[in-house]
C-alpha cells in the first residue's frame, strides 16, 4: 500500500496581469492541503496574489524521445520567425 | 490593583501565550513528518513570535522602557502569565495540532474582540494578529478534522490528545480582578464571555473529525495568573533562554 501524499504541481500568479507560473511541486492529502501548503512553502515572501494546484499525475507530458519529430522540422524555416520586420522605436519593448 | 499594573498583566498575558506557544511549536524545525508541515509549522512559530514582539514591546513600553527581549529572556518561570496549556510539552504531531487548534480557536476569538478595544494601540496589534491567527486556525483546524477522520491509529491518537489537552481549556475563560480592570476600561472582554462562540466553533470541528469532547468541565490553573506553572516551564525557559543567561547582552 501507497501511504504516500500525492504530488501536486503549483502555479502561481505574481502580480496581477500576468500569467500563473509553474514554482515548483510537494505533497499534500488533497487539492484544499495542497493550496495551504503551497501558501506555506511558496508564497512566505509576498511572492503571490493567487495559486493554481495541479494532481501531477494529471498532467499530460510529451515524451523526451519525441524530441526530433515533434520540434526539429521548424528549425530550418527561419521565415516563421517574424523578425524580418523593421519595429519603430517608439513601439518599445515587444 | 491600579489600570496601569492590570494593562501591564494583560499584555503579558497575551504577549507570553504566543511567546511560549511559538518556542514550542518552533521546537518541530527539522523534525516535523514532511517537509510541507514542517514549513507550515515553522511559518505558524514564526507568527507568533512575531505577535509575541508586539505584545511585549507594548508592555516593555509601560513597565519603564523594557524591550520585548528583555521581558521574554530575563524573566524567571513565576513571572510568565502565558496559560497552562501552551506550556505543556508537543507530544506527538497530533497533539501539538490539536493543542494548535485548541489555542488558535480562543486566540481568533480572543482578538476579534479586541480589535474594538478602546486602547489603539491593542485594537492595531489585534487587527494585525488576527489576519496570521484566521490562517493557523483554518490550517490546524483542517488537519485536526484529517487526522480524527482519518485511520483507526490517528483518530485514536487525536481522541487521546484531546482528553489530554481539554482539561487545559478552561483556564482561557476563567477571569480575575486584571480581567475585570480591563473590561471597566474597555479594553478587552470578559475571557469567560468567549466561552459560548468557544464551544459552537470547536464542537463543530471535533464533530466534523469524529472526535469526543471530555465532558468534566475540570480545568487546570495557575499560568495566566502566575501561581502555579506546570513542571514544564522551567525546562522550556532553559533551552529558550540560556544564550542571554550564559552571554548576558549578546547581539547579532
């Protein structure tokens, strides 16, 4: 028998505007413990302003050996990339 | 007894509650089960001490301009007001949550009613206080209801620590001259008009974790007023104080 806690991924939104960001994963009996444990471990500094956890194993990820089909055929169509624009300067950071 | 020397008996009151509470819970640093509760453990100690600043800032400030770290290190085990249950040692993971839950379930109480003190100084530490404490009652709650509803060996545990720790209870409402002092000023409530908004708060939880609640309503005292301290306190006060005793005035 499993007496491990399930391991949860947190995400967690800085300021408001922004999108939650991956912070990093810990233990917790349920998705409720999760939140408070995430407050706990990840928010101490006034880091956040909203949390999102996730059951890991709900989370779906592409397989490491599917790295060459999957990303290397758009390596080589440079013109995908929109940088052959010329940007005015007053438009600022992009 | 004049409302200077009974203000100065209600801060310590308040100010020793989160002073010993958060020595004993910061005592799990490293040790607790998992790496979550030991942070989350931590996180509570640390309030506390924080509030436990306030409290005995405020009190140095009346009692002749002593700093918060002189009255938590310089005093011996008869001059601590702090009640009996938060001196008794953590035991298990258990029972110090349920000791947790015990104390933060008065201690919300406790500080929503003085956040309407006629003192600013005690409504503005109380109305910061009680944001932390809200979050350690949600969080000790939670886990009290987890562990009693859980497995047959954690609801026995969490039984056992609560007819341990239940007869610690009623020394939180028990009043005295210092209480009554304080009520006629305005400045805090009447600890045994708490007791009612108490019982609704903790049954609804124990019910919630299974769990039964002694039915002596037998309470230990002497903390709050100093008489008597458990055998525990002194131990405590050895290990908290000793850096100032054995290098008196040491800084970092």
């Amino acid at each position: 028998m499993n007496n491990e806690w399930p391991l949860w991924e947190i995400f967690i939104r800085g300021q408001h505007g922004m999108s939650h960001r991956h912070v990093g994963s810990l233990h917790a009996p349920d998705a409720e413990m999760a939140i408070k444990n995430a407050r706990d471990v990840y928010t101490r500094r006034n880091e956040g302003v909203s949390i999102w956890v996730v059951e890991a194993n709900n989370i779906t990820a592409s397989s490491p050996s599917d790295k060459g089909p999957l990303y290397e055929p758009s390596e080589s169509k440079v013109y995908r990339h929109p940088t052959f624009f010329d940007i005015p300067d007053e438009v600022g950071a992009m | 007894m004049d409302r200077d020397e009974a203000f100065l008996q209600f801060l310590l009151r308040m100010g020793d509650n989160t002073l010993i509470l958060g020595h004993c819970v910061s005592e799990w640093c490293g040790h607790a089960p998992v790496l979550e509760e030991d942070i989350a453990l931590a996180n509570t100690a640390l309030d506390m001490i924080g509030q436990t600043q306030m409290w005995l800032g405020l009190a140095g400030e009346i009692d002749g301009g002593k700093s918060a770290d002189d009255i938590a290190f310089l005093r011996d085990a008869w001059d601590f007001r702090n009640v009996l249950l938060v001196e008794v040692p953590n035991g298990d993971f258990g029972r110090t949550l349920m000791r947790q839950f015990l104390f933060d379930a008065w201690h919300l109480i406790m500080l929503g009613r003085l956040m309407k003190s006629s003192d600013e100084r005690v409504a503005a530490i109380a109305a910061k206080a009680s944001k932390e404490v809200t979050y350690h009652l949600e969080r000790s709650g939670d886990t009290v209801v987890g562990l009693g509803d859980g497995t047959d060996e954690s609801h026995d545990r969490m039984q056992q620590a609560l007819d341990y720790l239940w007869p610690y209870v009623g020394e939180m409402f028990s009043s005295d001259d210092v209480d009554a002092e304080m009520v006629a000023a305005g400045i805090a409530p009447n600890p045994a008009d708490l007791r009612d908004e108490y019982d609704a708060l903790v049954g609804r939880v124990l019910t919630a974790a299974t769990l039964t609640i002694p039915e002596s309503r037998f309470a230990h005292k002497g903390g709050r007023d100093g008489r008597m301290h458990t055998e525990h306190l002194g131990h405590l006060l050895t290990q908290m104080q000793w850096l100032q005793r054995a290098y008196p005035g040491a800084t970092w």
